[in-house]
C-alpha cells in the first residue's frame, strides 16, 4: 500500500477526516493529516469533486471505501447512517510545512509556566517524529532524541501539563518511563554539572517507579536546578530554528512585527533593572483556520526562595 494511503487509512481508523476545500482555482482538496505548531500536513487529493453532503463539523462514527476504476479513485464515506458522502480524485499525496516551533508559548495553565511550555513543545514534537519522523526534511538526528521525553514522566503531562485536564489524551501506562530519557536528562545534568539531579536519574533509571519521578518532578522548579532545565529549552530552540518561520501575508506579517518588537522593547528595559526574560508568541495555523490568534508575550522570570517562578505578560494589539 502507498504511504499516503496508509496515511488516510490511520484517519479512517481514529474516525478523522476533516477536509478544506481548495483556496485557489485548482481542485486539489486537502485532508488534514496532523497540524501542530511544529508542523501542518495535508493528504491532497488531486483533480477531486465531491458528491452528496460533507459535514465538517461531525463527530462521530466514520466508514469508509475506497475503489480504484480505471485512473480515477473513488473514496465513499459514510458520518453515521444519515450522511454519504463521495470523493473522486486522480491521485493522493502527502503535503508537508515544518515550522520553528521554538518560541511558541501557550499560557493555558497557570504555575511553573516555562516547564508547561517545554513539555508542550516536547509534545508536538513527538507527534512529528511518530507520523512524520519518515519524511525526508522534517527531523533532526537531535529532534528524534529529544522526543523521547515525552516518555519523561518528571517533565510530561505527568507533571507538568500544558493544557487543560480534560484535553489531554492520556496514555494506558502514563508513569512508564523510556530509559533513553532517563539517560538524555543525565547527560543534560553531566553538562551543567548538576550533582544531586546526576544522582537522583541515576536513582530513577535503577529503580523507575512513580515515587522517584515525582521527586525528580518537584527538583525540576526548584532554583538551584533551573540551569539544566535552561540548557534543555536552548538545545530544542536550536532545533526547532532549522525550519521556517509562519508567514501570514505582507500586512499581518508587518502587525506581527511590530507586536514582537514591542515585547522585546519590554524586555530590554527589564534587562536593564536585572530582570530576566523571555519573548513568546502563539500563532494560528496558515492553510486552516483556526481560533487561535496571534498573541505575544513576555515571561518574566521571578525570584523565590526555593522555587523558580515565572510571571507572564500579554502583550498588547
């Protein structure tokens, strides 16, 4: 079976077809195979026309078949018992936009915001390896590694989730550690010569229980371990810098501008009475629409006592 159809055979299977219709005069219909901030992918089905009714907005139980007559495919599908809907097209293939992924920031729960980012980033990444990690051009050697700890129970959902509980997708086994993660978190430590987070992974890949990546979790926000939390967050900016920025048009590009040159104007004046910071944004997707706008930020990093703590500012339009 070709890959792209493999691809819109795993869609089928999760019941997820969600198609756009062509924006220029082609008729190249497009199904969204995985968007993310990381990424956006599209099957297209090329020279397409639809009969019978698409809903868009359904969700629910999903069937489909599809047919090959001589150069033309038929794909029939069926949302529920009352909607039948059918695509004929000549051919399928699998379109694909990485994006720098590196300074986006979602400040959907408050606390420890810049771990919550960084499991976030780690997140959409993982999605990119595991259903894309095949495509030429769309990881790093380094992504591939740092994916792994989205298997790191101390800094995923586990821990430190960044959305909402109800959106997050849980897993059968979500204290299950991967041992590679374990060991990428040490050779960070090794790096910033973190001592007591050296011995406790060592602990946890002796003994990965729930117990220890809970306490690991908690040395992750506390100051004198921010350092290698900070190497982490620059090694993965890095990476993610290996692809494009979004681009929304001439106009919206110069809006954008000038909303990120406003944050940093923030930031240099914080720099200037010693405060840290770090300028964020969040952005919409490019060929779908969403309802994400596009928002700036600066988070500023506070003193504690023990813990290391972040406050965040919205930037205004």
């Amino acid at each position: 079976m070709p890959d792209e159809f493999f691809k819109l055979a795993q869609l089928v299977e999760v019941e997820q077809l969600e198609f756009l219709a062509p924006k220029d005069n082609s008729n190249n219909w497009r199904l969204v195979y995985l968007m993310n901030d990381a990424v956006e992918s599209f099957l297209v089905f090329e020279n397409a026309r639809f009969t019978g009714e698409y809903l868009p907005d359904y969700e629910g139980t999903i069937k489909a078949v599809l047919e090959k007559k001589e150069k033309e495919y038929i794909l029939v599908v069926n949302q529920g018992e009352d909607s039948v809907f059918t695509i004929f097209f000549e051919s399928l293939k699998l379109e694909i936009q990485c994006y720098d992924y590196g300074k986006i920031g979602h400040f959907w729960v408050e606390g420890y915001e810049y771990l919550r980012q960084l499991e976030y980033r780690i997140a959409i990444l993982r999605d990119k390896v595991d259903y894309l990690g095949e495509q030429k051009n769309c990881c790093t050697k380094e992504e591939r590694k740092f994916a792994l700890l989205a298997e790191f129970p101390p800094l995923n959902y586990c821990s430190y989730p960044s959305v909402k509980p109800e959106y997050v997708v849980p897993k059968s086994e979500p204290w299950q550690v991967n041992l590679d993660a374990i060991r990428l978190m040490k050779e960070l430590a090794i790096q910033v010569k973190d001592k007591m987070l050296i011995q406790m992974l060592a602990l946890y890949e002796q003994y990965p229980v729930k117990t220890i990546a809970k306490i690991i979790a908690k040395m992750l926000h506390r100051k004198r371990h921010l350092a290698v939390i900070r190497l982490l967050d620059k090694k993965l900016q890095k990476e993610a810098g290996n692809y494009p920025k979004r681009s929304f048009g001439k106009k919206s590009n110069a809006e954008h501008k000038k909303q990120i040159e406003q944050a940093y104007e923030r930031q240099k004046a914080l720099k200037a009475k010693g405060i840290e910071s770090e300028v964020l944004w969040q952005e919409p997707f490019v060929y779908a629409q969403d309802s994400v706008e596009f928002e700036v930020y600066v988070m500023v990093w506070k003193k504690g006592i023990l813990n290391q703590k972040v406050e965040v500012e919205r930037m205004r339009k």
